[in-house]
C-alpha cells in the first residue's frame, strides 16, 4: 500500500521459480505482474472542512503533519508481501498533480511520503505482455473515500471543536485572564480553552512584574487613605496605632487569600480536564492498535490468498483492506489530535501553576513587606527609649566624674612626686632586665643550636641506617641471583656433556651401520638394508639437531657467564658501598653520643645546683652510658679529633636559664665563656 489516499492495483507478471517448460508453455500465473497505484479524486466537502479546521491553533498542524509523516512509515512497511511472490513487481505512481492534496498534511508532512524510494524496474523481458490480469484494486471513477467529516469516528468521539456550553472558571493574575472550559460529548471529550484578554499581549514576565508592582501600588494607596480616614479615630484612642495595624494586616492577608484560591481552583479544573484528556488519548491508542492488528490481519490474509492463487477471497480481502487503512488513517489522525491536546493541557497547566507560584511569591512579599516595615517601626521606637535612657545614664555619669575629678586635681600634686620617683626606678630595672632578656637570648640560642645539632644527627644516622639497609637488600637479592644464575649454568654444562656424548655415540655407530648395509646390499638383503638406511638417516638428522642445540647451550653459556661476572662486580660494589655507609653511619652516631653524653653531664650540674640530687644520678647514669658507647666506636674507628670540630664545646642546662636571676645568669654565661675559650 504505498499511498494513504489511493488504492493499490496488481498486475501479473511472470515468476521466476516456475519450471521452465510451463515458462515456455503458458508463462506463469504472475508473469507480468506490475504495482501501480490511482489517484483518488478530492472531496470539495472535505476540502471546505479542511479550510475550516485551518484556523485551529499550530499545534493541531504539527499533529497532523506529525500523524502523516508516521501513516506513511506504517504504509510503507507493509510493502514486500512474498520474496518470491512479487520479486518482480513495479511500482507506478501517479503524477503530483493528479494527486488530491492531503486535508491532514502540511507541506513539509507531505514530503516524506512523496519521496519514499520506489521499487526499481525489473530488468526482465515481460514474455507475456498481454498475460492475465488480476485486479485487486478499484477504477478511478469508483466511488470516493468519504471526507474527514463524514466518516465516523470509531470511537464515536467528535473530532470537531464544538461551542462551549459548559462552566468556565476565571482566573485573574496580572493582566491575563484564564478561562478553564470542560466539556464531554458522548461522555468521553474535553475541550479546555485558555485565552488572553481581548486586544492584550501574552502573558510574560514583564507584564506580571509590572501587574505585581501596580497591584502593590494599589494596596499602598488604599492603606494610606484608610490611615488619614482613621488616623482622628485612632488617635483619640490608646490602642488605635495597634488596630490600624491589625485591620492592613486582615486586609493584606483577605487578598492574597482570595488570589490563591482562584489560582487553585483553576489548577484543579485544568488538572480533571487534563486527566479526562488522557483517558481519551489511551483510548485513542487502544483503537489504534486495534485497527493496525486487524489490517495487519487483512494484510496476512491477502498474502496467503495470493500464494494460494485464490483470487475470489484476494479480492473480498483487497475490498476490506480499503477501509480498514483508511480506518487506521483516521484513528491515527485522532490519536495524534488526542495527544497533541494532552500537550496543550500539559503546557496550560504548567502555565496556571506558574501563575499560582507568582500570587504565592506575591503574598509573601507583601507579607514580608509589611512585617519589614513594622518591624523597623519597632526596633526605632526602641531605639530611641534606649538612647534616652542612655543619655539619662551619661548625664549622671558626667556628674559623679566632675566630683571625680575636682578630688583628683587635690590629689594629683602629692601624686607626681610618687610618680616620678617611680619612673627613675622603673628606669634601672629597665636597663638590668634588659641586660637579663639579652642574657637569656644568647643561652637560648646556644640551646637551639644544640637541638638543631642533635636533630640533624639523628637524621642523618637514620638515613645512613636506611641507606645501608637498602644495600644490604642489594646484595642478598644480587647473591640470589649469582646462585640462580650458577644453578643455570651447570645445568647447560650438563646439558652439554650429554649432547657431547650421544654425538659421540653417533660418530661411532654410523660407520658400522654403513658396513652392516653394505653387506646387506651384497646379500641382497635389501629390507635389511632399507631398515639401516633409515637408521643412519635418523642418526644423521639427530647428529645435526644436536649440533644446533649445542651451538645454543654454548651462546647461552656465554651468556650466562657474562651475567654471572656483571652480578660480581655488582656486589663487590654494592659491598665497598655497605662498609663506606657504615663508616659514615658509627662517625654520626659517635657525634651524637658525644652530644648526649655532654648534656647528661650539663643537665646533672644543673640539677644539683637547684638540689634534686635523684635526677642528678639518672642524668649521670646517661652521661656514664652514652660516653661507654662513643668510646668503644672511638676504639673501633680510631675517630680524630677533626671529626668532632663541629660539634659545640659547651652545652647550657635550660633549667638554669629559665630559674637563675641576674647576677648569677652573668656568672654562669661567664663561665660559659672562659670554657669556649
């Protein structure tokens, strides 16, 4: 069925998997057999309605174009019938100008349907041109599908926008007016109509801005007029501010009460219209679908009556296969209506929950407003009790300090006397604490350079102690290696010895296996001598395989030897890198136990100078072990004295420097000094 407006006709042609002799004889019954299709002459009536239905709204011309565009991928799937069968049929289609125009397409839904591939001429030599003719289509001048209108809904649903009589509800939000129409015909469809006022620009942003601003003008005016109207009234009356505040606050409150429930109501009608309208869009499809299984059946049924050759019941099926698709057609234009209407629903109704978010953002900013502005009414009122409270406060402040200060002027002569003996006092211990904090800086920092000193030793023995670890870890992974290595290369040398001696054995057996066939060939043994002759042949050809598998074990051999020579040097590098750490690692550790052993020996003077005697000998303890250790490395290195010029010649017990006051601290930092020197 290549068109949706026209009916199909078949003619025969022949088929190519007849035997030959019947080809010959009468030709097939389809020999000759061509597709073509007839134009349908157009319905002035459905043309008139169609004009009438122009003026529908854009969407309800992208749902048609929409329904044409998948009418004719549904037609067009349904071309091949039988591989075999109409192998050869042709497509003729009519020319453009013969063709009714569509009422349901536009201009761009018609153009994929008129530039559906066609089925390419069959190149065969038409045998039988004036062969038999099947027809299972109808005349030109046969009767004409009734138009849009005439033809009856299956779901006897109108498709057709009927006057509304039935009740509107109206929306009023900025200067848009929402008009919700709910109707039923034959208790199914609904139609809901929003629209603008007359003579008034689509609702937008700007235009609700400018409403709000107008609406909350308005609400200003009114409450000022109802202010001067009530302000003598309220005046003469205590709590007159408070009620006037109270009645702007009902009043507010009225309004965005009244603008809300119109807003709801107006979503709830668009929400029962919208699920009306998509039990009709299930229906649709559910019909839908209906009609394409029953043309599909007709479909089915046409094919086996064409490869049965039962032309009556072909032609009773071609007669209902007509209807039906344009049955389908219609259903399919319905269901496109059906759901292009569920659109608009879901559009109108996404725009009445717009506009019952604007009055609720509205309220609230008029709420928010109000509450604003007579909070800040409040919080001034109290701002200014507060500050008359706070000038009554100043004021007997400034009084009590004019007393105050008349006491003080007597008292100020006797005062600076006291005052400046002070500062000539304050000045000498000025300049002593000064010479102590000096004092105390130049101890602190010979402390830190002796943590800094310790620190760096202990980090540069851990990273030695690493060090030798990893080269340790070096030498034991390249021992493992030379082991794995020297296993390998004896098993080559033994590999080897036994390739050397089975070539050995070969040398000495082919010369007697040459003589014994010699002496068979003069016998005239001849199996004897084949059976030999195949022997010395397997020798020679092992004799040669062994000399190959030698020539790789020698190469490998090599070059093992050469790894196990490279592993070698490795590790007696790897070795004189160990002993060089660890010369290096016993010379940090030795400065580091010297430093200890000094501190201990400071920290234990320090101590018994402020008389805890029981640290004095666990510092002692310390000292006597970190100086055991530092002499036996001593002793094992033979270490000079160049190796400890770095290190400081003193150290300073810091609880000496944070207890010991003036005097003593120069003392002590004389000392210091006399032993540096």
């Amino acid at each position: 069925m290549a068109s949706s407006s026209a009916e199909s006709t078949v003619a025969a042609e022949p088929h190519s998997n007849l035997p030959e002799h019947e080809n010959d004889d009468m030709g097939s019954l389809f020999e000759g057999m061509v597709l073509f299709t007839t134009p349908v002459h157009t319905d002035s009536n459905s043309i008139s309605d169609d004009q009438n239905q122009g003026k529908r709204v854009s969407h309800d011309a992208d749902a048609a174009a929409a329904a044409a565009d998948s009418l004719s991928q549904l037609s067009s799937s349904s071309l091949p019938l039988d591989e075999d069968l109409f192998s050869d049929l042709s497509l003729i289609v009519a020319a453009p100008d013969d063709r009714p125009p569509s009422p349901l397409s536009s201009p761009s839904a018609s153009s994929p349907a008129a530039s559906h591939p066609q089925p390419h001429l069959s190149t065969r030599k038409k045998r039988r041109a004036a062969g038999l003719r099947i027809g299972y289509g109808r005349d030109r001048d046969g009767p004409q599908p009734p138009s849009r209108q005439q033809l009856p809904d299956p779901n006897h649903h109108s498709l057709q926008s009927k006057p509304p009589t039935f009740p509107v509800a109206y929306y009023h939000t900025s200067n848009t007016n929402v008009a919700v129409a709910a109707h039923q015909d034959g208790g199914h469809q609904i139609r809901v109509h929003l629209a603008t006022q007359q003579h008034s620009p689509p609702h937008s942003a700007a235009s609700t801005t400018c409403s709000r601003e107008a609406d909350i003008q308005q609400l200003e005016e009114n409450e000022a007029k109802q202010h001067d109207e009530e302000e003598p009234v309220l005046s003469n009356h205590p709590t007159g501010s408070c009620q006037m505040v109270e009645f702007r606050f009902e009043e507010i409150k009225t309004c965005m009460t009244e603008k809300l429930k119109k807003a709801r109501e107006a979503v709830s009608f668009l929400s029962a219209a919208r699920k009306d309208s998509i039990r009709k869009r299930r229906k649709a499809a559910l019909q839908w679908s209906q009609a394409s299984a029953k043309y599909r059946e007709l479909e089915k049924q046409l094919e086996e009556a064409c490869e049965t050759e039962d032309f009556e019941k072909a032609e009773r099926v071609s007669e209902s296969l007509a209807p039906a698709e344009k049955d389908r057609e219609l259903l399919v234009v319905a269901l496109r209506d059906a759901e292009a209407e569920c659109d608009a629903f879901d559009s109108r109704m996404q725009e009445a929950l717009q506009s019952q978010i604007l009055a609720e953002e509205e309220s609230a900013s008029l709420l928010r407003s109000f509450a604003l502005v007579h909070s800040s009414l409040d919080e001034k009122h109290n701002n200014l009790e507060l500050d008359l409270r706070q000038l009554d406060l100043e004021h007997e402040l400034l009084t009590n300090k004019k007393k105050q200060i008349d006491d003080d002027l007597s008292q100020e002569e006797v005062r600076g006397e006291e005052i400046r003996e002070i500062s000539r006092i304050s000045a000498i211990e000025a300049s002593i604490c000064q010479d102590v904090v000096g004092l105390r800086k130049s101890m602190l920092q010979l402390i830190q350079k002796f943590i800094e000193d310790k620190m760096k030793l202990s980090k540069t023995e851990q990273q030695f102690t690493e060090d030798v670890n990893m080269l340790k870890l070096g030498i034991s992974s390249a021992r493992a290696s030379l082991q794995e290595l020297s296993s390998s290369k004896s098993s080559i040398q033994q590999e080897v010895e036994s390739c050397k001696q089975r070539l050995f054995f070969i040398d000495k057996r082919l010369p007697e296996l040459e003589a014994e066939k010699k002496v068979a060939a003069t016998t005239r043994n001849f199996k004897e001598a084949a059976r030999i002759a195949t022997e010395v042949k397997a020798l020679s050809v092992e004799r040669v395989g062994i000399g190959i598998k030698m020539g790789d074990a020698k190469s490998q051999l090599q070059q093992l030897e050469e790894q196990i020579c490279n592993t070698v040097n490795r590790l007696e590098q790897t070795e004189s890198q160990v002993l060089l750490r660890e010369k290096e690692l016993e010379m940090a550790r030795f400065q580091r136990l010297t430093l200890i052993a000094e501190a201990a020996t400071a920290e234990r003077f320090a101590a018994i100078e402020l008389g805890d005697l029981e640290e004095a000998d666990v510092l002692l303890a310390e000292a006597d072990a970190a100086a055991s250790e530092a002499r036996k490395l001593l002793l094992l290195r033979n270490f000079r004295d160049e190796d400890l010029s770095d290190l400081p010649k003193h150290f300073v017990p810091i609880e000496l420097v944070s207890k010991l006051e003036g005097k003593q601290l120069a003392e002590l930092m004389a000392s210091i000094h006399s032993r540096g020197g």
